[in-house]
C-alpha cells in the first residue's frame, strides 16, 4: 500500500514524465448532456448506447468510442471515463457490450472489433464531432479489441488503452490467477498446476475462449498515436511485461506514450494493493473504486494535444516491478490436451472399469485383502483424477475463489487430493505386492483385473507428479 511518503514519492514519480501532459487550457469542467443512441454492430445487431457531451460547445469536438473489458460490460460500468472525456471537452460513446456470441466459452475478438469500429462510426455521425477527430479507447480485453477494430476501421485518429494486455489471453489469466492465489495465502504445487498442466488442458480443449491470441501483428499495423496507461497495482495484467511488448511492438508509430498512473488498479481506479477497490460507486454488485488521481488528466490532455496536431514525442515511464513474471503454460507433448484427455479416459476406465468388474466377478472372490485393496485403489484413483480435473476448472471458472480455504499456505481441497494421490500410490505398491504373492490364490479374469489395476495406479502416479500433486 501506498501511504505517507511512499504515497508522496509515487505522486512525485507520475508528476514528472507526465508534465508533457499537463491540462490544456479550456478543457476541464465543462457541464455535459446525455443522448441515447443506437447502432448496427457486427451482423447488423443493434447495439445500445449513450453519447455523453460537453454541453454548450461551440466547435466542433474531438470524439472518443469507450471499448470494455472481459465480461458483460454495461455501459454503467464506465460512466465516470466518459463523464471525464465530456467535461474535457471531448465527446463520448459509450455501449452495453452485445450479449449475442459472447459468453464465458465463446467470444470473438473480430467480432468485438467489428462492434467497436462500428461505434467510430456511429460517433463520426453525431452533429458536433468533429469525424476526423475520432479515436477509440480500450480498457483489458478492449486492449485486444480496440487496436483490431483501429486497424479494421480505417478511421480512428488515436488510441488509448489502459491495463492493455500484451500477452495471450490464457498467459495473461494464468498470470492473475496465481497472483489471486497467493493473495490469498495459497502457495505450493496448486499454483504450479494452475498455470502449468491446468492451463494447457483448458486452452487445448477449448474451454479458454481465444486462448492463443497473440496481440503483436495488430499492434504493429497501427499508424495512429497511441497513449497505453496502466495501474501501478495492475495484479490481473501483467503492467511491465506488457508495457516492454506494447513498446516494442509500436516502435514504428509516429508517438507511442507508455505510462503508469500510481496508486491505481487494473481499471485505474485507487486500491491499496491491486486487489481492493477504494470508494467510487458500486455497479453489478462489485465496488469499482474512485478514479485515481492522474489518471483523466493523463488522458484527456494527451487526446487534446494529439487532435491539436502536436503529439507528444514517443515516450516509456520507467516500468515498476511486477511482484512476479508470467509463465508460459509450457510446451510439451504429454500436457498437450489431445494427450491429456486420452490419458484421462484410459484412467476412468480402468478405475470405473475395475469397480464394475469386481461385482461381476463375485463367483470368484478374491482373498480378502486383495479384494479390499483393489477396491481401495480403483475408488482413490478415480477420485484423485476426476477430483484434481474438477477442482483445477473450479479455480478458473471462479476466478481462484474455490481454492478457499487455505491451512498453512495451502488450499484444503488440494491438500484432500494429494492426500488421495499418495494414498494411490500406496495402494498401487500394495497391490502389486499382493499380485506377486498369491500367485496361487489370484488366477485367472481377477489376475488381469489386478494388473490392469496396477499399471492404471503408476499411470495415476506418474500423472499426479505431473500436476504437483506429489510434491508440497
């Protein structure tokens, strides 16, 4: 957190690489006017929205299409930027994100992008903008989004970004998650697991919608000023790892200005450590905090200068540093999903398969302990799979809130399934001991149950390894 004279020396900091952006004169303070608007959008799906503009303007002003982040994304959720663009004297649209092809396992960045520059559009349109004078603002996923629809559009004079992604989207998430994770004094192989194997399954199989998307070719087509901001305490974006991709990847636009705003979050709001929110109205239920000091003087002056036809020369604030790297969900061939999800069915069935052949077999019992071993065995197996897989989804689609509660720095549930892992290794050796021994007591269909058993127990153990389910 930022108090006293870290708070003063963070203020300091920002106010010098950010004097080049100092107010321009007549644009603050300005009253604004409120008009609703419709527009076709990708696929001619109307799409609502509210332009929100200087009242009383005499000249035509410059415009600005506000462009969301991951999620639902009502138009409520950025009131407070595009109030701070009307009273600067630039008017802005602002649009409810559409609904239609786009969910949690399903979204498109081209299609966004089309919505987006359709909004541009739309704003070049609106009596009192000035069209030439007409760029787009990104914020997260709209870091994605709003450079795509830049490029598409053909004419958008400037973008601004804040806590824009230069990563993946599977990277940049796997990034946060861990970051979520160890907020919450969870550390070890879970998290190792997360961002490793986990990642690479839910990618592969789809259920990570534009995993892959690799933002840098659009990056590097852009020829328009471009101001990317991000939050000190950005957690859920990696701040200075995307602030060196987007710098080198925009090296050829005539200015590129790379800023961090103190003492802001991800969506440039106050927070004490990247994780809370501080003040501000609450929307859908989540506070969304105050916006950080800095942060619309940062904006709003830069588009004033750029529309004027003086862009500021290119620059890059020193880049904070970031509490840890993000990882790469790796590369090899076993964590691919197409391995991983045969790996997996082999494992249900011969556990499930097992089971069911033990009460099929009861005219040839078993000796006691062989019998309640393989029981044992194919019941933990089973368990330790479709648990491990269960609970390493839960953490994405929650967002890291199922890994609570945590006991000495480890979540209960994973420490429930190393539990079970071990025990499965165990009941593997046991087993195999039993083979070997009764020899004339195991005969027959119950022998290959048996084996089949065992080889599936060393599957699970070296499988389990590979997840960090055997180690602390």
């Amino acid at each position: 957190m930022l108090f006293g004279f870290k708070r003063l020396a963070a203020a300091v900091a920002l106010a010098v690489p950010l004097a080049v952006l100092a107010p321009v004169p007549g644009a603050s303070a300005a009253p604004t006017m409120d008009r609703a608007v419709t527009f076709r959008g990708a696929g001619g799906l109307t799409l609502h929205g509210t332009v929100v503009a200087p009242r009383g303007s005499r000249t035509p002003t410059p415009g600005i299409v506000l462009v969301g982040g991951s999620g639902p994304g009502p138009r409520a959720e950025y009131r407070a930027e595009a109030a701070a663009f009307a009273r600067a004297g630039i008017t802005t649209l602002v649009y409810d994100k559409r609904t239609a092809g786009y969910s949690t396992l399903h979204r498109d960045f081209g299609l966004l992008a089309d919505d987006a520059a359709a909004g541009v559009a739309a704003l070049r349109r609106v009596p009192g903008v000035d069209p030439d004078r007409v760029g787009l603002w990104g914020f997260s996923e709209g870091g994605w989004v709003a450079p795509l629809a830049a490029v598409r559009s053909g004419h958008v004079a400037f973008l601004v970004t804040l806590g824009a992604p230069g990563l993946s989207p599977l990277r940049t998430q796997t990034w946060y998650l861990t970051n979520l994770l160890r907020h919450n004094g969870i550390s070890g192989s879970l998290v190792g697991a997360v961002a490793g194997p986990g990642a690479r399954l839910v990618g592969g199989a789809g259920l990570f919608p534009e995993a892959s998307y690799d933002p840098v070719p659009v990056l590097a087509r852009l020829r328009m000023p471009v101001l990317a901001l991000w939050g000190d305490h950005d957690v859920q974006v990696p701040p200075a790892e995307s602030a060196r991709i987007l710098r080198r990847a925009l090296a050829a636009d005539p200015s590129v200005t790379i800023r961090f705003v103190a003492g802001a979050a991800h969506n440039g709001r106050r927070t004490g450590d990247g994780f809370d929110r501080l003040g501000g109205p609450t929307v859908a239920g989540h506070p969304t905090g105050t916006l950080a000091p800095g942060y619309v003087p940062a904006m709003t002056s830069w588009v004033h200068r750029v529309v004027a036809g003086h862009p500021p020369v290119s620059s890059a604030q020193r880049f904070p540093a970031q509490a840890a790297a993000s990882r790469s969900p790796g590369h090899h061939r076993y964590d691919d999903a197409p391995v991983q999800v045969a790996l997996i069915a082999v494992l249900v069935v011969a556990f499930a398969g097992s089971l069911v052949a033990g009460l099929a077999l009861r005219r040839r019992p078993l000796p006691v302990p062989a019998r309640r071993l393989s029981r044992w065995l194919a019941g933990c197996g089973l368990a330790t799979v479709l648990g491990t897989l269960a609970f390493v989804l839960s953490v994405y689609v929650t967002g890291g809130a199922a890994a609570a509660p945590a006991v000495a720095g480890r979540a209960v549930p994973w420490l429930a399934l190393q539990v079970l892992a071990l025990a499965t290794a165990a009941l593997t050796a046991s087993t195999a001991v039993v083979i070997v021994r009764g020899r004339a007591t195991v005969l027959g269909a119950q022998r290959i149950r048996l084996t089949v058993l065992v080889a599936a127990g060393v599957l699970v153990a070296v499988w389990s390894a590979r997840w960090g389910l055997l180690t602390p």
